[in-house]
C-alpha cells in the first residue's frame, strides 16, 4: 500500500496487510493438498474443493500433511471441544509448513466461547497462521462475573485467542512457527500466548482488548520461556522476531491467581528467556521485537522481563501502564542481560514509569525518545527527554495517529540497526539522511 494513502485517512490502525493466499504445490515425493472449509459445509465432505468443504477447522487441521493448505472460507467457527475452536497436533517439515489462512477475498471469524483457545498449537511444528480474525467473548462477560467466577479450571474467562503449549503426553514442543497478518480481539485470556516454543516470527498482527478476565496474567503478545529446539540456521540472527505488530487495550483486571495481586497485560513481553521460573535450560536464542506500535495497554508497551539477548528496536509507545494498580516501563527491560534499547519512542503515561534499572546487567538505552511519565531512570548519551510530535496521537484506534510532524526531533536522529531494514509499513531506512527513531519513517 502507499504510505500517503494511509495518512490521510482518519486511522492508519484499522488497515491490515493482506498477504497472498496460499495454493497446492508439489513438495517433495507426494501432491500437497488444499482443504477448505466453509460455514456452510459438512465434515462428511471431501473438503479438496470450494464446491466441497468441511464444515470445521479441526477436521481439516485432522487430516494435514506436510506442505499442506487449509483454506477458510466466510463464515463463523465456533468450538468443537474443550481445548476450543482448533487444537493443531499434526506437523510440517522444514520447507513445508501446514499453513492455515483465510481463503483470499474471505473474512472468517473464529469464535471461541466456551473454550480454552481459539487455536491451539499442542507439540506441533512449521506452522504458519495467517490473515484471520479470532473474536473472543468478553463483550459477553462483565467484571464483576469475572472476579466472582475466576479460576483455572473455567476456561470461559481465561480463552486465549492463540496460544502454544507442550505435547504432554510426548513432551513434543512447537517451533518454526509463523502468526502472521491476523486481527485476534476481545479473548478474555492472551491475544497471542507462546509457551516453550522456538525459532518463531509474529509479525503484522493487530491485537487488542484482550487479557481482561483471565487469572493467568497474560499479554497482548507474550513469549513465555522459549525453549532451544533447533539449532539457528546458517547466518541466521535470530531465532524469535516479533515485529510490525500493533497491540493496544490490553489489560489484567483480574488478579493473577499466584499472588492474587494485578499483573501483566502487556502490549508485549519478552518473558522469562532465563527460565528463572523453571528447570528449564537459559535460552540461547536471539529475540528481536522491533517496528511494533503499542499504546493503551494495563501493563508496559514492551519490555523483557527475566531474559536476556533481546534487542528492543524501532518501537513506538504511547500512553501504556493505564491500570491503577501498576506502573510498567513503558518501554524497558527488568532483571534481564544483554538487552539493546534503540531508536525507541517512548511517551509515558502522567506519573508512570518510562523505564526501569531493576536488577539489569548489560542493558543499553541509546537513540530513544522519552516524553511525559516519570524521569527515566536510565538514559543513554544520544536519548532525547522532548515531545515526538506524533501528527495525531490517542488511544483511540479509530483516530491515533504515529506519523512523524515534519519538524519532529526524531527524523533522521536514530542510529543505523541492520537487523531493521524498514518500517512498519515496508518503506526502507533511512528515508532520509539518517534512520528515524520510533516504528515509522517520516516520508516527505
């Protein structure tokens, strides 16, 4: 898309990036097969053709192979078991991932009610999943049902709308994963929850209003003690990228069950790579989480909590850490090592933290913006404490808007970081002289 298109429309949040829909090819010694499925169709069907589809994801998700496509089609999709609308177990191969998308021109929505997940990944690997909508049903659920009915065993409230977890029968673990180009909402547990995974990218994800009534403290965008799986490949960097996402209104308002105290409810978090809250090997991984757009969120825009290796780049926060209860960097790292803090455009919320030093070793501040909320506690030589000058922010998604003003002091201000070689919206750095700080590159 052009960028000037986007600007001059009243919200540059509504627009998702529609990505190419996927199509039979020849993988290896056998056909890959296309399966779709329709609201309108059977399980009884062959589900190998639009004239012909299963009526549920998890008949086709029953029957994939490496390689293999599962298209959906318009329509809403509700739970077939406990574990909610799909639970993915079967698995694809290095260079031939199981994809699950929706069919190009659809919109299905996944309706996850009574369920744990709207789509779970049990054990199950080269994964992709992408440009669909999960809706959770917290528009359904008050607070005050919440706090009475809160619990671990009442998946009603604590529905994730994407979440990976452990084989337990197996111990299997789930890598090579791809979530992107989806709209996950109003879940009352995670929006996108990875647990014990490996070798993952989310990326152009728009999640939002989710982790209200769940026990568990959960994010908008959570990595939950990544697990080494697989080795990098040749020349790769990073084995974790969460990047281009836009996460906003995600809150805990309910205790966390382990302390029965407010926690999380981040836009997103890097958690616990350490695995200080486990037996569990440090992860050896590299993360990335740059390009994100994050505002109105309970807990921090972004931050790493507990981990180490984690380059926190080209972000743009606004107005994160709204609950009363807390008072999240936001955007920081908290007892964690090796961390880079670049090119970041951080504008705190009045009386919140912008930035913590707890406990950090080897945590690097340069080339970022703060603006409002508390005095940072750290600051690089190249941070700027001054007003970024967003053309039209707010926490209101159908009005906020991150561009650059033109006399903005984070045009051509940033430092060079290769891993990050465009915007959130694909324009190349620099634009200009130098690269800009913050998500987006001012275009002139």
């Amino acid at each position: 898309m052009r960028r000037t298109q986007v600007y001059g429309t009243a919200s540059m949040l509504a627009v998702l990036i529609t990505l190419p829909g996927g199509a039979a090819h020849a993988v290896g010694t056998r056909q890959a097969t296309t399966f779709y499925v329709s609201a309108y169709g059977s399980d009884s069907n062959s589900g190998r053709s639009v004239t012909s589809p299963f009526r549920t994801i998890q008949r086709a998700a029953n029957l994939t192979n490496p390689g293999d496509t599962v298209n959906i089609m318009n329509g809403t999709y509700g739970d077939t078991s406990t574990e909610g609308v799909v639970q993915i177990t079967r698995s694809g191969a290095p260079g031939r991932s199981i994809t699950y998308q929706a069919l190009p021109g659809h919109r299905p929505v996944l309706k996850p009610v009574t369920g744990w997940n709207g789509i779970v990944l049990i054990g199950a690997s080269h994964i992709t999943i992408q440009g669909l909508e999960i809706k959770g049903d917290s528009d359904n659920i008050t607070l005050a049902e919440a706090k009475k009915g809160a619990s671990a065993e009442r998946p009603r409230f604590n529905t994730n709308c994407i979440n990976t977890r452990e084989d337990r029968v197996t111990g299997a673990l789930s890598h090579h994963l791809v979530i992107r180009n989806n709209y996950l909402h109003k879940c009352p547990g995670a929006g996108i929850g990875v647990l014990y995974a490996d070798h993952v990218l989310i990326e152009y994800n728009r999640v939002h209003s989710t982790s209200w009534y769940t026990v568990f403290a959960t994010s908008g965008i959570s990595v939950y003690e990544p697990v080494d799986v697989a080795p990098p490949a040749p020349g790769q960097e990073y084995k974790v990228v969460i990047r281009n996402n836009i996460s906003y209104d995600n809150e805990n308002k309910v205790e966390w069950i382990v302390c029965g105290c407010i926690s999380d409810g981040n836009g997103i978090i890097v958690d616990d790579t350490k695995h200080e809250q486990s037996d569990k090997r440090p992860y050896a991984g590299r993360i990335l989480v740059a390009n994100n757009i994050v505002f109105n969120n309970g807990g921090s825009g972004i931050h790493s909590y507990l981990s180490r290796d984690v380059d926190i780049v080209h972000n743009t926060a606004y107005l994160n850490s709204r609950s009363p209860a807390l008072s999240n960097p936001n955007i920081g790292a908290w007892d964690s090592t090796n961390v880079n803090i670049l090119n970041n455009i951080s504008y705190a919320r009045p009386g919140k933290a912008t930035n913590f030093t707890y406990r950090n070793v080897n945590v690097r501040h340069d080339y970022n913006i703060y603006y409002g909320g508390l005095p940072p506690q750290v600051r690089g030589p190249r941070d700027l404490i001054v007003d970024p000058q967003f053309v039209s922010p707010s926490t209101d998604p159908a009005s906020a808007n991150f561009w650059l003003r033109p006399t903005s002091p984070a045009i051509d201000s940033g430092v060079t970081f290769r891993a990050v070689q465009r915007d959130y919206f694909g324009t190349w750095r620099p634009y200009g002289a130098a690269h800009d700080r913050g998500a987006l590159e001012h275009v002139r």
